[in-house]
C-alpha cells in the first residue's frame, strides 16, 4: 500500500458550468448536491480509503492554493502542486510524476480528476485496487472505461480489441467527444466505451510514455530533475511549467502508446463537466425537474434543472420544458438545455463585454 499514490487534478475553471463555477471558485470546489461537502474533498475522501493520505497529491492553479488548504486543512503543503499557469492534462499529470518518482520510483499511480460522480463507492474502489494492482505487475497504461447506456457528445469513447490480459481488454482507439450520429453508432456496436478520464500506471511505464511521446515536456523537467521534492521546485517550475505544451494526455500519450489497455467498470459514474451530466446524476421530481440546493415552485414545468446556489431566494417558474435555469451572485441564466454546449461562448460574452465583472 504504500506504493501506491494518487494525482487528483484540481486546476480548471469548470467554464461549461457558468455561472454557478466561477473563475475565482470553479467547481470542484463546490458542494453541488448539499452533501456539505465540495467535489474535491468528495474525491480525496473516497482515494484516502484505499491510498494513505500522505501518497495523496492535488494538481492545481496557483489561485487556488487557498481554497484547497481550506478544504484540505490536514494536508501538508507538500501536497498541493502549484501550477503557475494552465497546460492541459499531460503536464499536469507530468509534474505530480516527476514529484512522486524523486519519493518512490516504483510507486503505482491512479489519476483522477476532482469533479466525478460516484455512486457505488464500493465498487469503485474495489476497481481501482485490482487496476492498482495490475499495473504492478504489467508494463501497461490503464484506463478505466464505462460501458455506454445512451449516446452521449460530451464523453470521449474508447474502442477495444479482441486482445486481453486476464479481465484487462487492449485499446484500439480513443475518440474525442463524438456528434451525435457517430455516439449513436458507437453504442449500438458494443465495441465502445465511456472514457472516464481515470488512469493508472506505474511509475516507470508513465515515465517512459513522457519521456517518448512528449519530449517538449521531459526535457524542460529533466533539466531540474534534482529540485523536485525539494524546497527549490516551486522556483523551477514557475520557470519552465509555461513553455510546456497546452496538450491533453489522451492526445498526447494514450493514442499513440501500443501498452492501453482499458478495464470496464461500473460505479454509478459521471463526470461533472456540464449541467447535462449533473441534471441526469440529481434527484428528479415527478415531472423530472431537478431542483438543487433551491427552493422552488414549479409550474407546467418538466424536464428542467433549477440551481439558485446558496441564497435565500425562492425560484417560481412556469411553463418551462428542458431548460436551465441557474443563477448565482451577479448571474442569472436561462438556457435549453439542448444547446447547453453554448454556455462557454455565453461566459466569453460577458466577459468581452464587461471586462471580469462576471468571471
């Protein structure tokens, strides 16, 4: 057990959940179904049952090195790893590697992000230990995938092979947030999955995957491979962190690796990154309106998901099928839910036009 280490990456800024995530306090940092509890302190109590709490690092933007410490007051500064600018998934999951392996350099390794739904918890971490202990054993990168039960544009797929190692399937390809017709084929083949954006791996076969597929980012890291965990990393990375490529790791490693293999799981998984997963994840109503955190009467309404945040005002709506209407401090917003995809460009509006009133 105390090889193995988790990366739980907390840096983004949830734009697709406006106005309830916010630059200055993005989702993960919020409790979105009155647990009491934000998404981030959810996701690090449920890695710390399986993985001691001192193996446990979060991944995230400078801004918010306070909020965590808020949320994570038992965690030691050592901890939490300060991005000083935003890269994508690859650097990110880079740094916290390169930091584990001056620790442990055969530590075994899950990444996750801090914004996920589980509802099987048991199952869940059941999963995580049988992959935990696989790549162990197997010089492979492993994803966990979620067998599809509508075609859904806001995940990325996964395609297997025929191929296996025990219950672990090799990958064939990966697809990144398909339309409409191509998800609709996807589930009907049976051949594709649900990517949960969920790795593991060991530490020498991660490392060898940066250290060939993305030698932009190696090479600054290895130039400083002597300062990590060390009173000197945040100086070094500051320095070289913004000259790494804005890439993802699925683009950047796991299409190209010929060592994916994926495990299929079933937890009662969702990812949060839209209004859309967080309205089929909550409580529905008769007339299937979720209605979160808010008071609320509902008239002629259905299919709706109604967010106020933590005020005291009380939502009265009528006559409303499929929408969102979400409002917190400064913004109210009323939107289909079939065209939530423009809730970003929505964001960049306010913005553009009122400078960071909104942000």
């Amino acid at each position: 057990m105390k090889d193995n280490f988790c990366i739980i990456m907390g840096g983004g800024i949830g734009s697709r959940f406006w106005p309830i995530s916010r630059e200055r306090k993005p989702k993960q940092f919020l409790d979105f179904f009155g647990a009491g509890k934000s998404l981030l302190q959810l996701t690090v109590e449920r890695f710390a049952k399986i993985i001691p709490v001192e193996n446990i690092y979060i991944v995230t933007h400078m801004m918010y090195a306070k909020l965590v410490k808020q949320q994570l007051p038992h965690f030691h500064d050592s901890q939490i790893l300060l991005e000083p600018t935003r890269r994508n998934t690859a650097p990110c999951i880079a740094y916290a590697t390169y930091r584990i392996k001056a620790r442990n350099p055969n530590a075994n390794i899950v990444v996750a992000p801090s914004d996920h739904f589980i509802l099987k918890e048991d199952e869940f971490l059941s999963s995580i230990v049988k992959g935990l202990d696989f790549v162990r054993e197997n010089d492979v990168l492993l994803t966990l995938g979620i067998k599809p039960h509508r075609p859904e544009t806001g995940y990325g797929y996964i395609q297997c092979t025929d191929k296996l190692i025990g219950e672990f399937t090799k990958v064939k390809t990966f697809t990144e947030k398909p339309n409409n017709e191509l998800a609709a084929l996807f589930v009907k083949s049976g051949e594709f999955f649900w990517n949960s954006g969920i790795f593991l791996w060991n530490e020498n076969a991660i490392m060898n995957a940066i250290q060939k597929f993305l030698p932009e980012i190696s090479s600054r890291f290895n130039l400083g491979v002597d300062k990590f965990d060390t009173p000197d990393e945040q100086e070094f990375i500051n320095t070289h962190y913004p000259y790494c490529p804005n890439i993802s790791v699925d683009y950047g490693i796991m299409e190209k690796a010929d060592n994916v293999y994926m495990m299929c799981a079933d937890f009662g998984w969702a990812d949060l990154g839209t209004w859309g997963s967080l309205f089929d994840t909550a409580t529905k109503d008769d007339k299937n309106n979720a209605v979160l955190k808010t008071r609320a009467l509902l008239y002629e309404c259905k299919n709706n998901i109604i967010s106020l945040g933590d005020n005291n005002r009380l939502a009265v709506v009528q006559g409303l099928d499929g929408y969102i209407v979400a409002e917190s401090e400064n913004v109210l917003l009323i939107c289909k839910q079939e065209d939530e995809q423009l809730i970003k460009a929505y964001m960049m509006d306010a913005h553009l036009k009122y400078n960071n009133e909104f942000n």
